[in-house]
C-alpha cells in the first residue's frame, strides 16, 4: 500500500476516528486504526464492537491494500506534521510515513485479528446536521453517567412520521427535544435508545455538514454526513416512561434573561454544598435566589422578573438548574412552577415570545424539586 494524501485532509480524518477509540482496549487490536486504500479512496476506520467510525478521503494511490496501526499514536503524529503532502507507505511489518522533512516509522498490528466492521444499517430519513446537533446537546445534558443504570445513560429516540423527538433523563432531571426531519417513509413510527455521550460526540462532529443521514437495523444505529459514517450499538433496555412527568399547566411563571439569571446563580451558588440547595421565592415582579445557612455562609440575590400566577417558594439544585440554561439558544427562559412539591420546568422564550412548544424548536427541561426545611 502506498499513496500520497494531504495533510489537513488525513489528520481530519484520523483525530475523528481516534476520539472514538477506547482508552483501555480490552486487547490491543481494538486501539487501532484500520487504514484501507481502495482505488483512489483512503478509508480510516475504528471499532470497539459496540461503535465503529469511517471517514473517506480522496488520495493519490499507486497501490492498494490495508493496514492496522496504533490510532492514538498515529493520531499524534498526524496532528504535529507539517503543512505539506503526507506519503504513507507499508513496507514490510512497518508503516513509513514521510511530510516534509519529517519521517515517521510505526510497527503494524495483525490485521487478521481486526473484527469486521459493522454495515451501515439502510437509511431511514436525514435531518439538518445543525438541528440534530442542537438538538442532542439540549438532551444529552440530562443523561444519566452511572453505567449500572444503562436505561439512564441513553437518549431515547421517538420517530412519529416527519417528527424526531429525543429524550433523557438522570431521574433528577429531564430533557425533551422535537424537531423535522425527513423520514423515508411518510408512517414510520419507531423508538429507539441511543448511548448518550457517543451520540452527543457524533451529532457534534456532523454539525458542520448540511444534512445527517440516520439509519437504523437491527440492534444499530447508524449516522452518515461529509463521507463520514458511525454506526453505534443500541441500549437493550426499557426506557422510563417519561411523558407522565411533563407538566401540562402551571400556577406560576416567569420570565427572564437567560444570562442574567445564569449569573445571578453561580455568584448565589457559592456558598452551597451537597447538603444544600438554591432556594427560589417567587413574588410580584421579582425573583428572589437564596442559598447557604448561618453555619457555612449565605448569599442572597433579587432579579427583577416578569412573573404571572402565585406567590412561590421552591428549592432545587443549582448546578441542574445551570445545565439547562447553558443549552437554551434563546435570549430568555420561562421558568414554570406548580407547586413547591412538583417539578420545575424551563422553556425557551422564542422571538415571538411563545414558549408553549408549539413552534420548532421545541424544548423541555425539568428539575426535580428539593425538600425545603419543615
């Protein structure tokens, strides 16, 4: 195998696919990245055997064939060439690679001991790259990361017709997205669990693309953009049912400015810790943030608000409090109450001042409520 390919294109390709690469292979093969040169396409490709990755780029080949190498060594050594054509040649049990004046050798690995690589699923529709993106990063922040609760570390993905919707939650927190995509099939109707932070990493490393194309088989998903391709291994178990949690009418709201209330509660949250949370009381025309206690400390600060319906007092966690703000997109948030027993809801106000989810993007975020003192 020898071919020659440009630098920013290969280095690309090759930092994408070593981010999926596992920190600690459980046998060295699976720490490498499978180099495969078929006529003028070089494919760079990944596989733990629960997520596979492949980029294609275009390359000049005189020769064809494939090759097994370290991936975090040759994504190093990718990332620090110079700015010049990069020759890759396999000669023997080693791989030369020469940019510039720089020359670089790396002992190969069986190939034969490499799994196959899982086949993209069939498309089943595609959706805007930026959307998607969004859209799993306003979820993903509610995800569970305790491994021994697998049902709580996915995003739940519901396919109704040309509506996507996604969902997670940690138990203390829950995060709903809809959004348009254009599904193959006019009925289609579907739902699925998707591993969290590998979906996140992947919606992400699509979003400069125009469009992703989602594909789901049996046991997998798979998401395509840019000639690059993941397909990840679904979560084999039952989903909370999480519809039930959503509130559907509220005694109290307000609104207020995204990053004046982010604010407002990280100089408020300086003095919690584990054993205490932020306190919100809800009055006419403000809303007033209180932490701490006599023994550790307090802070307390007052914003001036729009607020509608009752007089409210309610404590939760400041930290997922933050989390949901840090993924709005919209200048301002409605911050909707029941009672202090019932969750919190936050919903981004659009530019025309609707919140009700009826217009895209619809957006959901609950924080479970903390016990207040007596």
């Amino acid at each position: 195998m020898k071919f020659r390919v440009a630098r920013e294109d290969l280095a690309d390709a090759v930092a994408w696919v070593a981010r999926s690469l596992p920190s600690r292979p459980p046998v060295p093969v699976l720490g490498g990245i499978l180099l495969t040169v078929d006529g003028d396409v070089l494919s760079v490709a990944g596989f733990d055997y629960e997520v596979s990755t492949r980029a294609e780029i275009a390359v000049d080949a005189e020769t064809g064939g494939k090759v097994l190498v370290s991936g975090r060594l040759l994504a190093q050594i990718t990332s620090a060439l110079p700015p010049k054509p990069v020759d890759v040649e396999v000669d023997g049990a080693k791989v030369a690679i020469r940019c510039g004046s720089a020359r670089f050798s790396l002992p190969t690995m069986p190939v034969d001991d490499y799994p196959a690589l899982p086949e993209m699923p069939d498309a089943s529709g595609t959706v805007s790259a930026a959307q998607f993106a969004e859209a799993v990063a306003q979820t993903a922040v509610a995800a569970g990361r305790d491994d021994t609760l697998p049902m709580l570390t996915g995003i739940r993905m519901e396919i109704e017709g040309d509506r996507l919707t996604l969902a997670a939650t940690d138990r203390f927190r829950l995060a709903v997205r809809e959004l348009g995509w254009t599904p193959g099939s006019a009925s289609m109707s579907t739902a699925v669990l998707v591993p969290a932070k590998t979906l996140a990493d992947t919606a992400r490393s699509l979003a400069g693309d125009t469009e992703v194309t989602i594909a789901l088989g049996d046991g997998l998903i798979g998401l395509q953009g840019g000639g690059r391709r993941t397909t990840v291994r679904l979560l084999d178990v039952e989903f909370v049912k999480y519809r039930s949690l959503l509130p559907t009418e509220h005694t109290t709201t307000v609104e207020v400015p995204v990053a004046e209330l982010s604010e407002a509660i990280k100089r408020v949250a300086l003095v919690t810790d584990r054993g205490h949370h932020l306190r919100m009381q809800v009055s006419d025309g403000t809303l007033g943030l209180a932490a701490g206690g006599d023994d550790e400390g307090s802070a307390e600060e007052e914003l001036a608000v729009s607020a509608d319906g009752a007089e409210l007092l309610i404590a939760t966690n400041a930290s997922y409090l933050l989390d949901g703000l840090s993924v709005l997109r919209t200048e301002s948030v409605r911050l909707a109450f029941t009672t202090p027993a019932r969750p919190a809801l936050l919903l981004p106000v659009l530019e025309d001042g609707d919140s009700s989810g009826s217009a895209e993007p619809a957006y959901r975020y609950l924080v479970m409520p903390a016990r207040l003192p007596g």
